[in-house]
C-alpha cells in the first residue's frame, strides 16, 4: 500500500527523516543503543544483536567533535567510549559495518517517561536530505515565486488553497478567497477550447468524475485584478486522491497565454488579410475587404478614405490628399464578435485641423491618439489615402505590436487598392478606345435594316476585342463585318481598332469577301513578324494572331450575298417564312496563320430575309458548350418578331441572362431589302460610238420619269464620257445601270480591267480631260472590278426638293 502524500509513479515525497522510512535507534541515559530499527541496519550495516547494548560514540560523532570516531568496526570498540551530546538536527560523520565512512543528517526526539528509553536518534544520508530540502525550495517556489497560477478545489468545487500568483490574479488574499466556486472568481469567463464544457466547474466536474486530466485548455476572460481587458490562459486540471484512492478534489495550473494568444491572433489576422484583402481588381471592393478583416478582429470600427483621383483610376497629386480631398470609400463597425456593419456608399469627408486624420497627412505617418490609430495608405511613394482604426473602452489600447499589425495591414491594402485602381485606369482607357473604335452610329441604309448589341465583358476579365461594322459599298450595296481578337486590354482593343480601319479602307475599293481577308491575313501576319527579333523569339505581345472575322456584302438589286470567314462562326440566315439555317460556309484559318486560302459563298436571299453576325461569346460559355448556343439562337431567331430591336433584346435575355458575360459579345442582325425596278434602270449597249447617243436619250427619259429632270443634263455628260471611254479603251458589250436611292448612282461596266485614271491635261493637249469633268460635277466615284470585267461608277446628290 501507498504511503499516504505519495504521488502516482516512483516519486516519494516522505522527507528522509521521517521515522516510518528513516534510520532509527533508541538511547537510554547513558546513550547506549537499547533499540535498533531494521533501516538502520540497511543504513550502517550492523546487526540488532550488534550494536544494542553498546554506546553510540562508537559508531557515530558530532563534525564539531575534536576526535573523529575510530575506523575500526563497532565490536572492535572498547567499552567506556565517550558519550554524544545530541544537538535538534546535525551533521554527523558514522562509519559503516564495512569501515567506510558516510556523512549523515540527524534529528532527535526526547522521550518523556520513567522507562530507560530516554532519546530517539532519526538518522538518513546527507544527499538525502539535500535533495529533499531542494524539494522543499521547489514547493516553496511554486507557492510564492512562480509565475503559474496553482489552486487546489475541494470536491464541491471550491477554493482551498492557491499560490502567490493565483492571489496576484484574484487581487484579494487566500483567506478572502477561501470557499469560492473558480466561476464566481472569474466572471463573464468561458472556456474557449472545442470539445470542452465552457464553464470551469463543469470542467472540474468531469475531471472529478472520470478522473482523466484535462491539459493545455484556453479559459477567456476578464482578469479580476485588471478589469475591462481580456484576458487568455492555459489552464491542466488533474483529480488529487490519497493511497486508499479516497477523492480529495481537483488541481488547477494555469499560465496566462494573453501576449502569446495577441501575438498569433496578429500573425492569424495578417494571413487572412492576405486571403481575403486584394481578391478583385475593385477599389471600393478591396476596400471593403480590408475593413471586414479588421472588424471586429482587431478593431471595434474602421474608416477607408481615399483621394478622389484613386477612385478614378488616376495617380493624386504629388503633394498628396488633403484633409478636403478625401472620399470615404468604406466603414465597418460594430460590437465585439459581431459582423459589424458595412457603410458601402462612398462619400465626401472633411477633418478639421488638428485631428489625428489632419495630422497624419500632413506629417504623411502613423498618429495615434487615445482609442485612434491613423495609418496612411501608402503604394510606390504615393499616397493614396488614410485608415483609421478605433478600439473602443474595454477593448484594449493600441501597444507597440497593435501598431506594427496596423502599419502592415495598410501596407497591404494599399498595394491591392493600388493595383486596383491600376486596373480601373487601364479599363477606362480601354473601354474609351473601344467605344471610339466602334460604330457609334449606324445611319439609315437602303439596303437594309439593322439592329446590334455589343456587350463588353465583365469586370474581372477585362476588354477585350470584339467589333462589328455595316459599310455603304458603291450601287447601293452593303458590306457586313464582325470580328474577334484573341485576349482583352488595351492590346486586345487597339488590334481590334486596328483591323476594323483595314476593313473600312478595303471595303469601298469593292474588294471580294475572300479577297479582303487574304488581305487582312496579310497584314496581320506582317504586324506579328515585326515582333519578333531576327532569330525569331517574340519581343511584342500586341499581335493579333489568333483573331477571327466574318465579312460579307449584300446586293439589294440582285438579292445576292457573298460572304466568307476567316476561322469565325457562320451566320445564320432566317428566311420570311421563319426557317433557320446555318450556311456551309467554308472556315478559312484565323487571321495572322497565312498559307491556306480563303473561299466566300454566294447566295440568293429573298427580300425580308434575315442575317444574324456574331461572336462566339454569344453563344459559348463555361456552363453551355457551342452547340447548345446555337440551337438556342435558331429557336430565338425563329420566332416571329417585326422588330429587330425586341428580336436583339430577346437574343441577349435568352443566351445571356442578366448581360453578364466572361467574353466580349457582338450582336449584328440585318434583315435585307429589294430595290426592284421602279427604282432600278439597266441596259445593254453595243461597243460602237454610237452607243454614247443611245445613252443619253436612255438616260434623260429615265430621269424624266423619276421626276429628276434637274439632273438630265450633268448626268448625259457623265454617261457620255464614260460610255465613250468604255467603247474607246475597253471590249463590249457595255451595261449602264441608273439606281435611283439617297443619292443618283450611274455605273458603266465593261469587260476591260484597266482603271481609269484622273489626271491633270496640258494645255496643248487634245484630250484627258473628260474624266476630271466628270470628277467636278459627281459626289464621289470609282471603280469596281468584277470576274468580268469593271463597272465606273459615280454618286449625284439629289434634288432638296
């Protein structure tokens, strides 16, 4: 059985001079041994029947006496050895059974009584005794020096004892706090470890209970002796027993972990910062971030502000913002452990002089004052802003390491507003050249009727390079574009700007579909191999390989349309009754690649047919594939809709729900007109000379009809000259064609495939001058080749009336 005090284990807390384990032996008066205890035998080594009977001065002495016992066993001893004199508790030399000597620690007991005992000598080795009394020191240090708190709790859970430092704590003395339940020492606590009851008496009580020790657990809670701040430590409870297994209560340690707890809740805030702050290329965004990270975690209430030109996308002035200047871009307050709430409307702010936010931007560094810490918002020199933390009473004051979390908090944000408000500029820039670069408005055309949609992509994305165009060819017709350039940004726009001029200043030439993209093919590819260095590693990113385009012009005479592609997707073609197709058009290679050819498709649509161009982010998605989309536009396009403004808004609801879209949209819709020939007036005419007289009598009764004899007589002079220059320079037979639409449209075609030329004659000179005429009295004019031939046309503005 287990000596009563003994610990669990090998630990043996009895001092060494307790007689139930120490060496001990009875002296009468004369100090002769007359009882001898078994662990002094173990001790000495010298049998009862030994030593009793003979004095003690033969075997042991005082270090004070001035002859040292002799070295010589016990029986060697002669009888009339000295006497001792006892002291309470000395240093006393013996010699063993064996003749070696020990040092040992005695204590003496006198003995009251008329029998012969008259003394009892408590015996045990010097190192002994010096390890107890540094056990002793240690349970003497624990009770007053140490820093752990340590409270002894009776099985009701109530105070018995506690240490110096647990006293501290309470801030009243042991006697005070006798009796008391650990959860009325420590109000408004709770245990913060998961998997544990939150209060400590119920955590006593399971200890108590199961006898298992709970270790290494976080109790939260106010300080007694510091009111008003929190506080955090780590508290191991374990069930105190006698030998018999009789419960006696529980024990507690507990070390206040408060600098080491706000340590890593600083560490753990600046890593969720650098989660959750800087996610969106946002400035009020990431300004909101920055204020629910530091609320309520670090702060009861944060205030953003910025200078006007961040918002913007702009660099502030190099002086930087003024107290006059600032917008608040966000707040975030609210109680501790709560969400807080979020002001998310931006407005002006103004401090007066002298505040910590005046001062701060004036001196441009940290000011803290009372429960307030102003950090300025700072990114590559520049100062962007200021933010304001407050903490409000109870919350604690901002130390030197509350600071530096502050300081690199706003280091942080900053960098993230800073890129942001990088990213707002170079959107705006790129949005601006877009919107320049796109049709801003189509005017009215004969030929047909159009309506369009383009739907930039959404923020996080960027611009990106889709664009579409309608341009008036010569005889009335049309020419249709739609294209997309690979990426987004400025890059992705200015290419995008780029190919739309090409395509303009191709077009009116009457270049063919196909073509007009060898061309643009061309260009593109000499725009990439300018990038590059002679060994061939690319040195520019702004190319536009990669890009793809739709063209095609429509006839509103013949009702013919050519078209071709260069890796786009078809159009789709409805016709008046509502049929959907989607013309076999052949792909051709995207723009840049070179060394495949281009071919166009020629069809005949009838009059009310619709056209519907686009780009892929119209039908293509990441939660749609290709096909889906368009399946899902032919239905669209199908039903019946008179107007192709609704037709456009119900396209875009359909395959785009909200307008929101990860990739540039372009919608161009055009449903096609006739022009018959109540408006249109062709003939053939024979390569001969007299085919210039034939001409103007044709012409001048035509215009008689339409009502436009103002122009008969300008106009025979242009069908003359150019019908003669027909018959003298090129083969017949010769077609003259009078379209009469915004404008008098008069074409002469031939089989020849030289061009006239404009050109300054001599005086001497008998002719070249007819063209030049011709040239004063038109609009504009031109010519357009065809796989037959040519056809010379000029434009005459109408009469006003």
């Amino acid at each position: 059985m287990s000596y009563p005090g003994k610990a669990s284990g090998d630990t043996d807390f009895r001092g060494p001079l307790d007689v139930t384990k120490a060496a001990t032996f009875v002296v009468d008066c004369q100090d002769i041994v007359i009882g001898w205890s078994p662990a002094a035998q173990e001790l000495l080594g010298y049998r009862p029947t030994e030593i009793i009977g003979r004095p003690v001065g033969a075997f042991l002495t005082s270090t004070a006496a001035s002859d040292p016992p002799s070295a010589e066993p016990l029986a060697a001893s002669p009888a009339d050895a000295p006497a001792l004199s006892f002291p309470k508790r000395d240093l006393q030399i013996a010699v063993h059974r064996d003749g070696h000597r020990l040092q040992l620690v005695t204590a003496v007991c006198h003995l009251a009584g008329t029998g012969a005992a008259q003394r009892v000598v408590v015996a045990a080795g010097r190192e002994q005794f010096v390890e107890w009394e540094s056990r002793l020191a240690m349970l003497d240090g624990l009770a007053t020096q140490s820093p752990l708190g340590f409270a002894i709790y009776d099985t009701e859970r109530r105070l018995v004892w506690c240490n110096a430092a647990s006293e501290k704590e309470l801030g009243r003395p042991l006697a005070e706090l006798r009796s008391g339940l650990a959860d009325e020492l420590y109000p408004r606590g709770r245990v913060v470890t998961p998997g544990y009851p939150q209060s400590l008496d119920a955590v006593m009580r399971q200890v108590l209970e199961t006898g298992e020790p709970i270790l290494d657990l976080h109790f939260l809670g106010e300080q007694p002796s510091d009111p008003g701040r929190v506080h955090l430590w780590s508290c191991s409870y374990y069930r105190l027993q006698d030998s018999d297994g009789q419960v006696l209560g529980v024990c507690e340690d507990a070390f206040d972990i408060s600098d080491r707890y706000e340590a890593q809740r600083q560490l753990n805030l600046l890593v969720e910062a650098g989660r959750r702050v800087g996610t969106t290329l946002d400035v009020i965004a990431t300004t909101d971030e920055l204020a629910a990270v530091a609320v309520p975690e670090f702060a009861d209430a944060v205030e953003v502000d910025l200078a006007p030109a961040v918002l913007e996308g702009e660099v502030p002035g190099v002086t930087g913002p003024t107290g006059v200047e600032l917008i608040r871009a966000s707040s975030r307050s609210g109680p501790t452990h709560s969400a807080g709430a979020l002001n998310r409307h931006p407005h002006p702010v103004e401090y007066a002089n002298g505040s910590p936010q005046h001062r701060s931007l004036a001196s441009g560094g940290l000011v803290l004052e009372d429960d307030t810490l102003v950090v300025p918002l700072r990114a590559g020199g520049t100062a962007l802003g200021l933010v304001t933390f407050i903490r409000h009473s109870g919350s604690g004051i901002f130390d030197r390491a509350a600071v530096a979390v502050a300081d690199e908090l706003a280091a942080r944000a900053a960098v993230s507003i800073d890129n942001a408000r990088r990213y707002t500029r170079e959107r705006a820039a790129a949005l601006a050249l877009q919107r320049q670069l796109l049709p801003q408005y189509l005017p009215p055309n004969s030929a047909v009727e159009v309506a369009h949609r383009y739907l930039p992509t959404d923020d996080l994305s960027g611009v990106g390079g889709d664009w579409f165009d309608v341009i008036p060819l010569s005889g009335t017709r049309v020419g249709l574009v739609v294209g997309d350039v690979v990426g987004h940004g400025l890059h992705a726009a200015a290419t995008m700007g780029r190919l739309r001029t090409t395509v303009r200043a191709l077009a009116p030439m009457d270049v063919p579909p196909d073509e007009l993209l060898k061309r643009l093919d061309d260009l593109v590819g000499q725009s990439a191999g300018a990038g590059a260095d002679p060994l061939g590693a690319a040195v520019d990113d702004d190319v536009a390989t990669g890009a793809t385009c739709l063209y095609a012009t429509y006839d509103p005479v013949s009702r013919r349309c050519t078209m071709a592609r260069a890796g786009h997707l078809p159009p789709a073609v409805v016709e008046p009754g509502g049929r959907v197709s989607f013309p076999d058009l052949p792909a051709g290679p995207p723009l840049g690649l070179g060394g495949l050819p281009f071919e166009f498709l020629e069809v005949e649509l009838p009059a009310g047919s619709l056209l519907a161009l686009f780009t892929d982010g119209l039908v293509e998605s990441r939660e749609r594939d290709i096909g889906k989309g368009l399946d899902t536009l032919a239905r669209v396009l199908g039903e019946d809709s008179s107007s192709l403004e609704d037709l456009c808004d119900r396209v875009i609801a359909e395959l785009l729900p909200g307008s929101t879209t990860t990739d540039d949209t372009a919608l161009l819709l055009v449903r096609t007109r006739e022009l018959d020939s109540r408006r249109v007036a062709a003939w053939s005419l024979p390569a001969d000379p007299i085919a210039a007289g034939q001409a103007r009598e044709m012409v001048a009764g035509r215009l008689s009809d339409w009502g436009l004899d103002e122009l008969v007589f300008t106009t025979e002079l242009i069908v003359s000259e150019l019908v003669t220059n027909a018959v003298k320079h090129a083969e017949g037979p010769l077609h003259l064609r009078l379209i009469r639409d915004s404008t008098l449209v008069c074409e002469v075609a031939d089989t020849g495939h030289t061009a006239p030329h404009l050109r300054h004659s001599a005086d001497d000179d008998e002719g070249g001058r007819g063209l030049f005429i011709v040239a004063q009295l038109v609009l504009r004019w031109g010519t357009r080749y065809s796989r037959d031939g040519k056809s010379i046309w000029t434009e005459q503005t109408l009469p006003s009336a």
